[in-house]
C-alpha cells in the first residue's frame, strides 16, 4: 500500500465521527457480513441469489440490476417476495452506470437515462432499500468544460428525488468514475451542504477501487466523512490490473487496519461482499476465516463510532495488531516495513492515541534516513517523533514510552552533533528498540521482534 514516500509523514485530516447526520445511519447491526448479487454473476441471475445468499447464512443484500429488464417494476415485485420468502433484506440498490448517461450531449439518452433511473429509485422503494448506489458519470465526461458543474447538478436532481422517496443516494468511489481521487471525493463532498441540506446524499466505500485507482483508501474514507451509507468488500493487488474483485486477504488490503477505519467512521450497516462467490460456500468460508477474528475484535466500537476508552483514559486498552506488528518490524531494523505496517492503523485511528502511532513511525522512518546517509532528514523526523511520543510517558498501551523517548534522544544528540559528511560514523548498534512495560509492575518487559539477549543487527 505504499501510497506516499517514506520522508513525507504528512499528517491525513482529522474526519471526526462526532455530530453524524442521523439519517445517514444504517438500522442493522455493526459490522455484519451482507453480499452483493453481482458476487455470484454471470453463474445466478439475480432474482436466483436470495436463496443462494441465505443458504450461505447471508440475510443482507445489495441488489445489482443488471438490465434494463430488471428494472421493471413486475420484476421487482417478484424479487421482493423471493427476498421476503428467504429471509433476506436488501440494503442497497446498485445500478449499472452505463443505464445512465445523465452527461450526455443528446438529450434523448440523458432523458431515457433518467427515466430509468427513476425506475431504479422505485425498485429501491419496493424492495425498502435504504441506498442507491450510483457510479456517477465517466471521467472523461466530468473532465470537459462544465463537466463537473454539470455532474454536481445532475447528482443533486437525483439525490432530491431519492430523498423524496426516502432512501439516500450513494456515490462510489471508483477509479473510471467521477470519484476517482481523494481531491474528487472531498470536492464531492464540500458542495453537499449546499445542495443537499436533507442529508440525502452520501457515499459508498469501496476499497478495491481505490487501490485499483493507486489512491489510498483510508483517505478516501476520511474525505467521505460521516456520510458513508454503504461499503463493499473485495480486494485487489496495486498495480496488477488482472487481479481484480479478489477475495478479502488474497491481495494487498489492510483488512485489520480498513475495518478499524469503517467502525470509527461510524457506518454501522453491513459490509457488502462482491468478490465471486460460489454456491457452494468454500469461498465464504475462506472470507469468514480471514474477516471473523478482525471482526470480533471491532466489538469494542461502540455506536458512536467511536473506540471505547476505559475511564476516558487514551491509554487504556491493547494495541491494534498492525501496531504490534509494526513494533517488532522496528525492532528487527527493518524501518520502512515499519512505517508501512503502522502507518495503516495511524490512518485508522481518530482518538488522541494515534499521535503515539505516529510517533513510533516517525522514529523509525528518522533512524531510516540516518542509516542512508540523510542528516537533515533523520534530525527532523527524530525530533518530531521524540516530542510525539514524550505526550505519553512514562507508558502507555503497554508501551514504555520513556525509555524509547529517552533512548531516541540519545541517538538524536549523538547525529546532531556529527557533521552529515561523517554521518556514516554513526553507530546503528545505538539504535533503541521499542519495549513493552508490565502494567503491573511498570517494568520493561522483552521487546516484540528482538529475542532475549540477542545483540542489535545492523540496519538495513
């Protein structure tokens, strides 16, 4: 996932959950497996994948119309009675863009598009969906003079409408697509007030788009704010253009990380899978064996949106798993993995604690520089990470963060005072390593990575 250089440790816009529109609130419970008809196309036509989704014990649903057929309204009767019979509910609706070419330059096709798209509002009516999901228009199209005007306008005419139907209006996040970029999404999201004081409008996230796109997910999540109303799960591998829809865990997606990030966003709704899926199951089992443990440990999002913190202490509770991580790829000097693996769970964090996150890389990322040979470098970002880290001495999460703060400080004062020509000189072997303390007793305990007794390897 590296989005970003390891010497630009930026800081990502701090999205808080606080103050959620409450419309934009799914009514189902947090952090439930749902799945998409077009998880099981071209094999089941869609009117077939209730029964199919509930004998995998699938109950959430994203309706995929497929053709202009399906959105019939006879169609759509009978699918809701076929959904009703399996126990199945529907989520979302989500149409194909190319049924909807609102952008056009010939009026029949923008007046056609827009006729189905209304039928699409009343399958989602009929089948009491909560969103529609809707691509939006080419980029090429949003890209001519006018063309983003145009689409703004197009989109607040349908978000109106959908909203008068009482159902919101969802727009994803996909690399051919208006909402390709995280300056996309924020622009998107900056002219809702505007046209949208209802809160009728708001976002699908879907992660394999963005990484399909190079763009980094977690601050396409952050930019959709809390209106994220719908969220799809597959994964995909960054700069293979083959491997594309794969299931969670078969490509290069922080899923630990990522689900974190949805949970504190706030969406509460079902997480919509639409890698293939077979009738069988075995694909599902393999998802559920990857997704179930990360998301059991969710259950300590409450429903705010927000991690539960013990007495209001930012330091109570374990470390995320890509933390842990991240501290044993430090401790084995291996600085830049470091920062990749932390660098996700610091984008999936909104409290205070994620400052300590930060810090921790930005150490690792400063003794990085200092082993290449980049004085300015290393000087700034160690001295950036002490004074992170030094807001949460003496320990915190188990961390001992006094003795990594003190040990840094060290090292900083002895590359301060060496000239960069001489910087070669300095002795890796210095470098401290990240400890964990015993809560009980305060005392330092063995460092994650790093065997007892075993001496300090050079960096790398």
């Amino acid at each position: 996932m590296g989005t970003r250089n390891v010497s630009d440790v930026g800081q990502p816009p701090d999205m808080e959950a606080d103050g959620a529109t409450p419309s934009l609130r799914p009514a189902h419970e947090p952090r439930r497996l749902g799945v998409s008809t077009g998880a099981f196309y071209p094999h089941l036509a869609t009117e077939e994948v209730p029964a199919a989704a509930a004998r995998l014990g699938l109950r959430d649903l994203e309706i995929m119309l497929q053709t202009a057929g399906e959105h019939d309204p006879a169609f759509v009767h009978r699918l809701r009675a076929t959904c009703d019979a399996t126990g199945c509910r529907v989520h979302a609706v989500h149409t194909w863009s190319e049924f909807h070419p609102l952008l056009s330059p010939y009026p029949r096709r923008v007046a056609e598009g827009r006729a189905l798209f209304d039928r699409a509002i009343d399958a989602a009516v009929t089948l009491s969906a909560q969103a529609l999901v809707w691509h939006g228009p080419k980029r090429e199209e949003v890209g001519n003079p006018g063309g983003w005007e145009r689409f703004v306008e197009a989109a607040a005419e349908v978000g109106v409408a959908c909203g008068s139907a009482g159902i919101t209006l969802a727009l994803e996040n996909v690399g051919r697509r208006a909402l390709r970029t995280v300056r996309d999404v924020a622009a998107f999201a900056a002219c809702l007030p505007a046209f949208d004081p209802a809160a009728r409008v708001g976002f699908a996230f879907d992660p394999f788009q963005a990484i399909e796109a190079a763009v980094n997910p977690f601050m396409i999540l952050a930019a959709m704010g809390d209106r994220v109303v719908d969220v799809h799960l597959s994964d995909g591998r960054q700069g293979d253009a083959v491997a594309r829809h794969l299931l969670p865990g078969d490509g290069d997606l922080p899923w630990p990380a990522l689900l974190r990030a949805v949970a504190v966003s706030g969406y509460a709704g079902p997480l919509i899978l639409e890698a293939a899926l077979d009738r069988e199951g075995a694909a599902l089992e393999r998802i559920r064996q990857h997704l179930d443990p990360i998301l059991h440990g969710l259950s300590t999002v409450g429903g705010s949106g927000r991690i539960r913190d013990i007495a209001g202490d930012r330091c109570a509770g374990p470390l995320p798993p890509g933390v842990l991580a991240g501290i044993a790829l430090f401790n084995a000097r291996r600085f830049y993995d470091c920062h990749e693996e932390i660098e996700h769970e610091w984008h999936a964090e909104r409290g205070e604690i994620r400052r300590l996150y930060q810090g921790i890389l930005q150490i690792g990322v400063g003794f990085h520089h200092a082993l290449r040979g980049n004085h300015r470098g290393a000087i700034l970002l160690l001295t950036d990470g002490i004074a992170k880290t030094a807001r949460f001495l003496p320990h915190c999460r188990g961390i001992d963060t006094s003795r990594l703060a003190t040990e840094t400080q060290a090292c900083l004062d002895r590359i301060s005072a060496l000239r960069p020509a001489a910087l070669a000189s300095f002795d890796p072997d210095t470098i401290p390593l990240v400890h964990l303390v015993d809560e009980r007793s305060g005392q330092s305990d063995q460092a994650p990575g790093r065997q007892p007794h075993e001496e300090p390897s050079k960096g790398r």
